[in-house]
C-alpha cells in the first residue's frame, strides 16, 4: 500500500510538472507569435535608416540609443564586475566574500525604477547632468553588475585551485598565474555572464526613464545633458497610444528587443560547455 501511495505521488509530481512546463511554453509561443504578427510588417529598410517622428516614422534613433546604452553600461559594469568577482574567488576571505556576496544579492533584488528614481536625484539633478547617456548607462551598469560578479566568480571557481596553487610552485607571481593558468578557461563563462547582463539591461525600461529621457534625433558625442533615444521606451509608451501607427512601432520595437536576447542567450549557451569542459 505504501509502495502503491508512493508510486501514485510520483505520477501526480510529474503529471503537474508537465502541465506547469506545457503552461509556460503556451504563453511563452502565444507572446512569441502575437508579436511577430504583429511586428513583422513594420520591418524594412526605413525602419533602420529613419528616425522616429512622433508616433511614425522609423527606430534608427532607437536602436543606436539602445546600443550606446548597452555599450557604456557593459564598459562601466564589465570591469568592475570582473575584477570584483575575481576578488572574491581568489583573493578575499570566507567572512569578506560572504558579506560582498549578500551585498550582491540586495543590489540585484532591488527594483530597477528604485534604480531610476536614484539615478534621477543623484546623476540627473544633483549632478546637473540631466537626461543623457551616461546618466542611463551607469543605472544600467548599477543593475547588471550583481550578475557579472556571480557569474565571473562561479566561473573562476570552476577552476580546480590546484591549478592556481601549483602555477605558484612553479615560481609564477599570483598575477601570472591567475592570468594563464585560473582566467583562460574561466574567459568563456565570464562572457556568457556579460552576455545575459546585457541582455538584462536590454529589457529594462523604468531606470531609463528616469535619467535617459527620450529623444527622436540620433545620439550625439554628448555624454551629458542630451537625452538618448531607446527601444523599450517605444513598446512601453506607444502600446498606449491610440494610433495604429504607434502601436506597429512598438510591436516591431519589441521584435527587434527579441531578436536581440534571442542572439545573445544563444550565443551565451554556446560558450556554457567549454565552462562545463
């Protein structure tokens, strides 16, 4: 009897397992395909050589404002999440990785507009940088880097310490030794985790709101007091416009956001089994 109630709960846990699994696959294919209905036909070369107008025109604005966010915001967080990662699986204590550690899970369990907010009060008021690039790269960089410092250690940690400890036996200095022997098969996970950071900062839009602003023209050198145009501000603000022509803007603006996490989680996953190797 017992064997029988274990056997019928087994079932019950995969049949449930199942339907969960089957659930978030239909809602994942319904998001999938409503957008690429609807989003496909604002695709063509004006999309990408024309700045937006209003609610018409195309994303040229857009998409290099997105990618001067991404790109500063990597280059800001990319270092210092590296570097900080580093410290904790190498160099800094069980007491001291602990406490970064916990650090790093409150950073990245904050709510990104809570991001934003601070952001606008400090980078874009009290600083008097205004609406800019850099106001919105480095509350994205803010957001991203808990990611990069996780995913840098746990891959460093990856290494047998054997590696590390007998490269110093050798007579290597800590630095070489971490540079040949501990980084070269760690390189592989750590770009995995800059790539899914990235494509973190790609979906965000409540921080950017706040110290990016918006702007119809194209990016400028300026870093400061020059707001930056950027994809998840059009699917945010043109779904609720009550214009057929906004709301193909803001369709296609999402299919390009998931055309672009689509690469990079795929690239991400190609790289994750030289990790694992």
């Amino acid at each position: 009897m017992r064997g029988y109630s274990r056997k019928f709960a087994s079932r019950m846990a995969w049949t449930l397992s199942i339907v969960a699994l089957l659930f978030v696959v239909m809602v994942v294919l319904d998001i999938l395909i409503s957008v690429v209905r609807q989003g496909a036909g604002g695709i063509s070369l004006s999309l990408f050589t024309t700045q937006t107008s209003g609610i018409t025109g195309g994303l040229q604005n857009a998409i290099l404002g997105t990618l001067d966010l991404i790109f500063f915001s990597t280059l800001f967080a990319g270092p210092v999440g590296i570097l900080g990662g580093i410290y904790l699986a190498v160099f800094a204590s069980d007491r001291v990785a602990r406490v970064f550690r916990f650090v790093a899970e409150v950073l990245a369990g904050i709510p990104s507009i809570v991001i934003g907010y601070f952001g606008y009060t400090m980078m874009v008021q009290t600083f008097g940088w205004g609406f800019s690039v850099l106001a919105g790269s480095i509350s994205l960089s803010i957001l991203t880097l808990p990611y990069i410092v996780r995913m840098t250690e746990a891959s460093i940690r990856q290494v047998p310490k054997s590696y590390y400890e007998g490269a110093l036996a050798l007579g290597l200095t800590p630095f070489s030794a971490l540079r040949t022997v501990v980084m070269r098969p760690a390189t592989p996970g750590i770009v995995t985790g800059l790539l899914l950071a990235v494509s973190i900062g790609l979906g965000e839009t409540a921080p950017l709101i706040y110290t990016a602003g918006w702007s119809n023209f194209n990016p400028t050198l300026h870093l400061t007091k020059n707001p930056i145009g950027y994809l998840t501000y059009v699917v945010w603000t043109y779904l609720n416009e009550p214009y057929a022509s906004a709301h193909q803007l803001a369709y296609t603006a999402a299919l390009l956001l998931i055309f672009l996490v689509v690469i990079l989680h795929i690239l991400a996953r190609l790289l994750q089994p030289k990790v694992k190797g």
